[in-house]
C-alpha cells in the first residue's frame, strides 16, 4: 500500500478512534438487530445485476454531485437496481453513515456500506445505521484481520463484498472463500482505470463465485460487453454526474434509446415505461405520423421522456417556435439543411436546446463534420423507410453521438446495440400501424436490450 491508499487507511484509523469515542460499540450494539434483507440472494438471478451507488465525491473526481440528496437518488434507484452503495467515508468522498438509514427506507433493496473498513466497530456501526452488506478491501486488509471482519458481517447476516485489484487479491479471495468478489478496475494507487482488470481477472474466479465489475463503466457498451465476465456491475460517479438521474441509468443499462413518430400519449407512456429516454415528435406534413403543436403537447403531457422534434427543410422561426413552446430538448433536422442553416439556427434557439441531424446512409458513411451538431441520426434513406442499411459500414468507427435508426425491432435490436452506437432509433418496428405504437412491442425490445 501506498500513495493516495496508504493516506486514506492511516485517516480511517483516526477516525474509527475519535467516533468510538464519541459513539462507543456499548452505548449501541445492543440496539442492533440481524439484516433481513439478503445480499448474496440479490446479485443472483439471470439478468446482470446492478449496484447502484450514492455518491457525492471522490478523491479522483471532486464534488460529483452538488444537490446531493439521497433519499431522491434512492427512490429513483430503487426501479433498476438489485443492491444500493452508499458512501460512507466523510473526508475523501463526502459521505456520512447517517446516509444509510435515509436510503434503506427510501428504497427495499440491500444496502451497502461502501467504505474503508479496517475495524470491526465500523460494520457493528453500519449495520446500526441499517447497511445489509460491507465492503471489505483486500488491498487494506490481511487475511487474518478479513476473516475476523466478514465473520461479524456474516454474525449481523450481512453480506460481504470482497474487493480485488489484482492477481494476488484474487488469490486470496478464492483462497477465503468470498462468495461475491468485486474486481476494481480503478488502480487505488494512481487512480487510473483499466478495464482489461475485469477481462483478466474474472475467468480466474471460479464457478460458485459472483463477479461485480467496479469503477470506470460508463456506457451500455461496456456493460453489455464485459457482461460476458462479471456477473454484475457497481456503478456510481457515471450516474452521479448527471442532472437526469433516471435517464442516466437508462443511458447505461438500456442505452440511449428513442421512440419516434409518437402520436398518442398512451404510447409516449409506453415507450417511457418500457426503458426509452427520447421521444420523437415528427413536424413533417407528409409524414404519416406528422402531429400538430396541439397533439404533441398531449403526448408530452404523458410521460417526461426528452421530446426531440424532427423537422424537414422546415422555415427556422417555425422550428424555433415549436421548440419553445412545447419545451423540446432537440431538433432533429431530416432535410438538406446545410451548415449555414445550422449555423443560423443553432444562433435561434435556447442553448439547452440540442441539434441533431439525420444522415441517410447508402454504400458509404457520410461524413459527420457539421459544426454545432449535437448528434447523429444514420438512417437508410430520408427514414421511415423500416428498412436497414448495411451496419458492417460502422465497424471501428467512433459512435458515441450517434443514433441508430432504420428497420429496428424486437429481433434485430441485439445486434444493432452491437454495433456500438450510443442508441438505437425505434420507429416502424414497434408499430401495429404507421403511427400507433404496440404497447407489447415496446416492452419486448426493451426486454430484450436488458437480456444480458
């Protein structure tokens, strides 16, 4: 140990000493009563689980979260997550162990004390403060002083996650009998990430033995790749970061999905329901699910998905307008709007307003090199079409700001989040007929991009 770690321990053992003196085990541990929330039973199951973590700072990042307020986190987590992490350290990472009782009754899933435990005080105090699962760290702790702390968890029927950095701890953890092993791709030395630690380290666990992937994962690419090593994911400084927590998690679980063409508010709470963060909203008078401002404030009205208006060589004022009065968060222009028009409405509208721009895709990939474009939408065609381009034409091409449209549903949607764009497009797809979406074939898409 050493650096930023060997800092942060030697800070713990103060602080453990100056709390017993303050909150002595006596004047507590009578008080405390067995978890009956189940950790271990939580991360099983066949869907990749999620450790969804409260977190107000870090060493490496700062303050990540201003408003930090757990218990609107925990209520917000409490629709995706299998486990729940809270903060608990008080000078690297802002955190407090008063947190834990706000979040456990905010939300029903476990709860875990995410900390430098080096005492068995500190998991006699978190489960007092209602924590179901400890965090024990094989880079601060020697076997003898784990096996002592994971049998007073285990004494409280807490749950342990065991962490790991390297080949060593792995060993030991093995040789320890942990039954859920996190493997930090953070290296707690430097702070750097490696995600490779997950892909190296992961199939040397064993049969019997739950893998959660820990720091660095971003996106629902990584999720979904590196879901073929770990058994389930902790996540936090990713979602803490954003002002939309609810689509942030979608962002990373389900990817940054759109519906579009919607007409009816039903299906706006539809495709909100089944996991989606856009809606589209067309202003296309030729379209067969063009709506007018009155339809679409009814939909809007229906569920707070972020409402991207598309438009076609539409007068800027106009476009303006409706993005005004219906409080749009994009406008997606399916023309042939040139950088002038861009430039000048990009000058025209509110900055939070984004712009994205639709690119029809044929033999080749267009080039993306407009100025003031937010994101890309590759269609076949001027889209509507429902059918697909050929998706080969995207390999090894940075995708982060694009938006996969064209032909997408229930039995191709794997292999287009695949692809390794930030999101996919649904339009024709999840319809029974031009502009009425099927409830049903929502949810089976959005089932089968979480089916991992």
């Amino acid at each position: 140990m050493q650096t930023v770690l060997a800092k942060i321990v030697a800070d713990k053992a103060i602080w453990v000493e100056a709390r017993k003196q303050q909150q002595p085990l006596a004047s507590f541990q009578n008080e405390i009563q067995p978890s009956t929330r189940h950790f271990y039973d939580a991360l099983q199951g066949a869907r990749t689980a999620f450790i969804l973590e409260c977190k107000k700072a870090s060493p490496s990042k700062g303050v990540i979260r201003d408003d930090f307020d757990p218990a609107r986190i925990a209520s917000t987590y409490k629709h995706y997550a299998s486990a729940i992490s809270v903060l608990t350290d008080e000078k690297y990472f802002q955190g407090s162990f008063d947190f834990l009782p706000v979040v456990s009754q905010s939300a029903p899933q476990p709860i875990l004390c995410k900390d430098f435990i080096i005492d068995p005080y500190q998991i006699y105090l978190a489960r007092y403060y209602q924590a179901d699962a400890c965090l024990l760290m094989l880079s601060v702790l020697d076997d003898e002083q784990y096996r002592q702390l994971s049998a007073v968890a285990h004494s409280l029927k807490m749950g342990v996650l065991t962490e790991v950095s390297n080949d060593v701890e792995r060993e030991r953890a093995m040789a320890l009998g942990a039954k859920v092993v996190g493997i930090n791709n953070r290296d707690l030395r430097d702070l750097s990430i490696d995600l490779n630690r997950t892909r190296q380290l992961a199939p040397r666990l064993g049969h019997g033995v739950t893998v959660v992937s820990e720091s660095g994962i971003n996106t629902y690419g990584q999720v979904r790749e590196l879901s073929h090593f770990a058994n389930g994911f902790l996540i936090g400084s990713a979602l803490m970061a954003h002002d939309d927590l609810n689509a942030a998690v979608r962002r990373v679980l389900l990817g940054e999905n759109k519906v579009c063409g919607l007409t009816r508010a039903q299906d706006a709470k539809a495709a909100y329901d089944a996991g989606a963060i856009y809606g589209g909203l067309i202003f296309v008078p030729s379209s067969p699910r063009a709506v007018s401002v009155e339809q679409a404030r009814e939909v809007i009205s229906a569920a707070p998905l972020q409402y991207v208006g598309v438009f076609q060589n539409a007068d800027i004022a106009d476009v303006c307008q409706k993005a005004a009065v219906l409080s749009l968060s994009a406008v997606q222009l399916h023309g042939s709007e040139d950088q002038a028009y861009i430039n000048a409405l990009r000058e025209a509208l509110p900055r939070d307003v984004q712009i994205w721009k639709a690119l029809s895709v044929g033999d080749t990939l267009p080039a993306r090199d407009y100025h003031h474009v937010d994101k890309y939408i590759f269609d076949n065609g001027q889209g509507g079409s429902g059918q697909r381009f050929d998706w080969s034409l995207l390999q090894g091409q940075p995708l982060d700001n694009v938006l996969l449209a064209g032909g997408l549903a229930a039995d191709n949607c794997v292999q287009a989040a695949q692809v390794g764009c930030a999101g996919l497009d649904f339009n024709s797809g999840v319809e029974s007929q031009p502009g009425i979406k099927d409830a049903r074939l929502l949810a089976s898409v959005f089932q089968t991009l979480r089916a991992y």
